[in-house]
C-alpha cells in the first residue's frame, strides 16, 4: 500500500470510526426509556450536535477521499483540508467516546443489592387490610431526594408519619409516583433514597412509578434493581394493577408523556379498563400529569399544564371509566374535575416547587403551591375519601367520589 493510500485509509477510518461510535451511542440512548421524552421536551440539542458531528465527518472524509482520487497531484490546499477532516473526525470520536464512557460507566455500575430494597409487593396480588377498617392508602411524588435544593425535612415527615400509621394498622401501603431521584443514571441518587427508606420506612409497602427523572439516561435500569415491583415480569414493570376489593389501581407507564407507551400497553390499558366494573372505583396513575396548571418553561419555551399529548392520546380511553387520575411530575398539589373524572396532582414530596403558575387548568377546584406533603385515599362505605393533607398532617382539601 503507497503512502497516499495509506493516508486515504486513515483519513476514511478516522470519519467512520467517529460516525460508528456516534450512531451507537444514540441507539442506545434512543432504546431505552425516557430519552424520546427528555428529546421532545426540549433537550434535543445535545442529540442535535452529535448526530450532526456523526454525519459530518464520515462526509468530509468521503468528500476528500474522492477529491483526491479525482486529482491525484495533491498540494497544499489538500493536506490542510485532510488535517481538518481528520481532526473533525478525532473531535467527533473523543466526544462520542467520552460521553459513550461516562453515561454507560455510571448506568452500568454496580446496581444496589436485592436485600436493600424497601418493601415492594407484587400488584398481581390483591391490597388487603386489617378486619375492622376499610381500604387506607397516601400516595405522593417527586422527591428528588438527592438534589440540594429539595425539602428533606418535608419528605421525612412523610415518610416517617406513613411507617406510624402503617405500624399502627392505619394505613395499607404508600404510592410514589416518580422522580424518586433527580439523575437516574448515578448510583447516588439510589444509595440515598434506598438508604433513607430503610431508616423510616423500614416495613411499609411501597407501590413506584418510574418518573423522567428517574429514567435520565439509562436510569431504568438503577430503577428496576432498587423500586421496581416483586413479579414484575408477569406484566410491564412500569404498567401494573392493583386489586383491592372495589377499587382498582392502573398505573400507567408515562414518565414524560406517552413517548415510551408501545402498543402491547396501550392494548393492556384497554383490556383491563374494559374488565373492571363499571360501579366500582378506578383510579389510574401516572408521573406525568394530564389536567394541570402550570407554566411555560423559561429555557425550553415549553408549555408545563395541561398536557396535550396525554389529553390527546391517552385520555380518550380514559374517559368515563377512570374515577380518578393522579400524577406527579409538576410541583404542585391540585384537585381538577373535567369530563366526569377527577385529576389530582401531588408533586410534593419536596422536589423543589414549580414556578407561579401562569395558566389555571379550566376544572381546577383547588391548587396549592410550595406545600409539602400527600393524599390520602380512604375507602368508605359510600365511596372513596380524597384528601390533601400536608407534611405536617394538617388536612387541606377534600372530596368523596361516590360508588356509581
Ligand atoms: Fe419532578
Ligand atoms: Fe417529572
């Protein structure tokens, strides 16, 4: 092989290796959940710059590869075009690999032990509670428990207040609907919250939901090892129902929107609305919200209320058969009723408060912002009690959805 050819094999290497790299990366990005959402949610440009610098340098290459071929004698002009091309393409390939090595090192690492989990029980089996007493559960979301600026205290009164009652025969289980923790592909977030749950909420059973937060770049997998449901296989990990006599949870797997929802779980959402009476209670759940007040985001310039891809998507099927949607993933709590279903949001396990809403969901009965604290869901008689109640127990709202 001459010189020149050598250089040709060198300069083509150099523009597809970095392109390979690239377009690895990104499909596995793309194959795991929540990078659809964090992409139409206003991060795209990150994905942007690198399937950009993927195409380029395999085309520069090309390009010079074939210019050379078409005018052998070569001068100075050309070897300052390859040294560019081939320093696009080091560029492109340090990037790629850097980035490839620093996301993949952290999901990837070692994943905290079974024997750590908190208790999490198999949703395929029914919700039972004491002889003597109706259904009492508190769900809750968004912690974000390993950013600085979330409300520590605020969560621990939570959950401690949660394990009492549980202690006591008052309450049945606690739901946490997403953002358990702010990245999801560092093992931190999960040592604290793994941790923290052991020391206040040693034996009460838990029912979780992936959030985007917790899904961030490969976070599902950290995810499944430390929250996910015991039997999870025998359904979706992130779409389960929960039986407990009348009432019925579907939790929904939503994490930004319904990016991520294949067809299989849309067809097991159908399926298992149409099989549930229509006189008992159904209460679906979602990080994502659906009805909400919000904001518009300052540095993504998206619209953070009212959520048009859930309402378009996913809320037709769940007209007039779910009684209640609850979510997280705005800060907030509010009580919405629109269409005959209510729609609650209780982001506020201390994940720092959303901005002053500058939109009022049109159904909003209630709304609260910068409080801490759950909702409690307590089975009567005549239907089921709704009610906000702060970190402190101090009740705020609430309404009864009667039996149909
Ligand atoms: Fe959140
Ligand atoms: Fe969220």
């Amino acid at each position: 092989m001459g010189i020149k050819q050598k250089g040709r094999t060198l300069t083509l290497a150099l523009g597809i290796g970095a392109a390979a790299v690239i377009a690895a990366l990104l499909i596995w990005l793309f194959s795991v959940p929540g990078t659809r959402g964090l992409y139409r949610w206003g991060y795209a440009a990150p994905f942007l710059a690198f399937i950009g610098l993927g195409l380029f340098a395999p085309a520069l290459a090309l390009g010079l590869v074939a210019l050379q071929r078409s005018r052998p004698a070569s001068g100075g002009a050309f070897k300052r075009l390859r040294l560019f091309s081939r320093s696009v393409s080091i560029v492109a390939l340090l990037a790629g690999l850097g980035a490839g090595a620093f996301i993949l090192s952290n999901a990837y690492g070692p994943r905290a032990p079974a024997e750590l989990r908190p208790t999490l029980p198999d949703p395929g089996k029914d919700l039972t509670h004491p002889a003597g007493r109706l259904l009492r559960v508190a769900l809750s979301s968004d912690p974000h428990v390993d950013r600085d600026i979330s409300n520590h205290a605020a969560r621990a009164a939570i959950l401690s207040r949660a394990q009492a009652e549980y202690e006591g025969g008052e309450l049945d289980a606690f739901f946490i609907l997403g953002d358990f923790v702010e990245q999801g592909f560092l093992a931190s977030g999960w040592e604290r919250a793994l941790g923290e749950l052991r020391e206040l909420a040693p034996s009460l059973p838990f029912y979780m939901l992936l959030g985007n937060h917790d899904a961030m770049l490969g976070g599902s997998r950290r995810w499944l090892a430390a929250m996910a449901p015991t039997n999870y296989a025998r359904h979706s990990p992130y779409m389960w129902r929960l039986d407990a006599g009348r009432i019925h949870f579907l939790a929904l797997d939503l994490p930004w929107g319904p990016e991520d929802l294949s067809h299989r779980e849309k067809a097991w959402l159908e399926t298992q609305l149409s099989g549930i009476a229509a006189e008992d209670i159904t209460i679906v759940l979602s990080h994502a919200f659906f009805y909400s007040s919000g904001y518009v985001d300052e540095g993504t310039g998206k619209a953070w209320y009212d959520h048009e891809d859930n309402l378009r998507l996913i809320a037709p099927l769940l007209a007039g058969r779910a009684d209640i949607v609850i979510s997280g993933h705005n800060h907030y709590m509010e009580w919405i009723e629109s269409g005959g279903t209510a729609w609650a949001v209780i982001g506020a396990m201390g994940g720092k408060p959303d901005p002053e809403p500058s939109y009022r969901s049109p159904g909003s009965q209630w709304f609260a912002r910068e409080r801490y604290g759950r909702l409690v869901l307590e089975e009567l008689p005549e239907g089921l009690r709704c009610a906000f109640e702060s970190h402190e127990g101090e009740r705020l709202f609430e309404r009864v959805i009667a039996y149909r």
